[in-house]
C-alpha cells in the first residue's frame, strides 16, 4: 500500500521537522500536483521555513559508584615461608599499584646456596618481559663482571631486586612501593644466608642501608643488613653511561670479594 501525501501534509511534516525523502509529487495524484508547483514559485522569503529540530544527544549512562579502597595489605606470613610459597606470594601480590601494570613479577634468579647475594633496584622493560633480574645490556655487563671473579648468574650468585615489579615507564620506585616489596627480599636474604650483599645502585643501596647518601660517599666501606655484610657499587646501566667509574666498580668487586675471604 502507497502512502499519498498531499501539498497541506508536507507541510505539517515540515513544520514538526520531519523530513520527507521521497521526490515530492512521487505519491501524489495528479490534482494534487498543480498547488504544489505554484507553492515552489513563491519567493523564498515568503514561504514559512520548517522547524529546525536537534538530533537527540546521547544520554550519558550512570555510572556506579566506585567504592573507595583502603590501604592494600600484604600477603600475611611472608616471614615464615620457604622458596616456593615466597615465589608464589610475589607472583600473585597486590600490595602496591605496580601490580596493575606488570607483565611478569621478577623474583630472582641464581644458587639458593650461594655466598653471594647481588640486589638491583627494579626491574625495567626487558625484565618484566622476560621475569628474570638484569637483561639486555646492563645485564650483560654485570654477567662479565661477575665472570672476572669466577662467578656467574647461576652458580655462586643470587641476584634479586628490592622491586619484584616494573615501575611503569622506568620511572624511580616510590617509597610505598619499596616499603611493601622489601619484606619478600628480606626473606630472601634469611632463606639465602649469604655471605655478602653486593647492593646495585642507588635505590637498592639507600633501601638496604635506610639511608639518603649517594652512593659515592658510601663506596669503599663494609655495610651491614640484618648482619650480613654489604658492599655497594654503581649499577651497570650506569656504567654504560660513565665508562670510566667502571674502575671503581671494579674495586669495590674486589673490596666484595676480600670481605667474603674474610668471612669464610
């Protein structure tokens, strides 16, 4: 069935802002088109302008509150638990915002009977890929390093970081965020029993020692955390950087590897 509109139709359309897509005279009989061609003759100005009408605007949908959140809570007992479950406690943490962004955690890496313990500051783009401590170039670089004392990442060596996940960006770690992971390094430390902490870079050095100095004024001495002995040094990304401190990153291995012949 067609539908038939006349001249007095199209214009109350019009007038309610309808828009009407078929030609004009389409459905209209053949009386009805002679008064409509008449109207098209008036000028313009005189003929009555249809109602401009605004399309609808998207009403917004409510949203639920969020609910606000307290402080969020470390894993309970970390200080009572062996390697796997201290694994797994870090692998599923969300004691800081770090967890919303990680790829992987990075526990550590190496001996679980080694002297040596090597603590960096956090892991970065390629750690969080890969969930392994010092990748890529600084992680080359710290491999030779280690090599030069006869050591190496899976013999002799544990290497962990205060940080277990990647601040986005690289950015600095935030205090919250060092205060909430070092539990778990401080069960590693007590589960390692090593023999001396070679701390890697400032954040790891300043968290270990609970200090504000840099590390240059803290070189060359024999530190403690929780009894173990420390010695600190540059981190290799640093190095990278600053070739010639690789001398003094070289001494203070050398300071490590004194104070563990002492030690032994």
């Amino acid at each position: 069935m067609s539908l038939q509109l006349d001249a007095r139709q199209r214009a109350m359309l019009e007038e309610m802002g309808v828009r009407v897509f078929a030609p004009e005279n389409a459905f209209l009989p053949e009386e009805d088109i002679a008064p409509v061609l008449s109207a098209r003759e008036v000028p313009a100005a005189a003929q009555p302008r249809p109602a401009v009408v605004q399309a609808p605007q998207p009403v917004a949908q409510a949203r639920a509150p969020v609910p606000a959140t307290g402080p969020r809570e470390r894993i309970p007992g970390i200080e009572r638990m062996e390697w796997d479950a201290l694994k797994q406690a870090v692998a599923v943490c969300q004691a800081c915002k770090l967890c919303e962004g990680r790829t992987n955690t990075v526990f550590g890496v190496g001996d679980q009977q080694a002297d040596w313990l090597v603590v960096g500051e956090a892991p970065g783009e390629n750690e969080d890929l890969q969930g392994e401590p010092f990748v890529g170039q600084a992680g080359k670089l710290l491999d030779n390093m280690l090599a030069a004392l006869s050591l190496s990442r899976r013999e002799r060596v544990y290497i962990a970081n205060v940080l277990k996940c990647r601040p986005p960006g690289n950015r600095n770690p935030e205090p919250e965020e060092i205060a909430q992971c070092e539990p778990f390094l401080r069960r590693q430390v007590e589960l390692l029993r090593p023999k001396i902490i070679l701390a890697v870079g400032r954040f790891a050095v300043q968290t270990l020692l609970q200090t504000n100095e840099p590390i240059g004024r803290l070189r060359g001495r024999v530190h403690r955390y929780h009894d173990v002995p420390v010695v600190v040094t540059y981190h290799p990304a640093y190095l990278l950087r600053n070739l010639p401190d690789k001398a003094k990153a070289w001494a203070d291995l050398c300071l490590a590897q004194a104070v563990l012949r002492e030690a032994s």
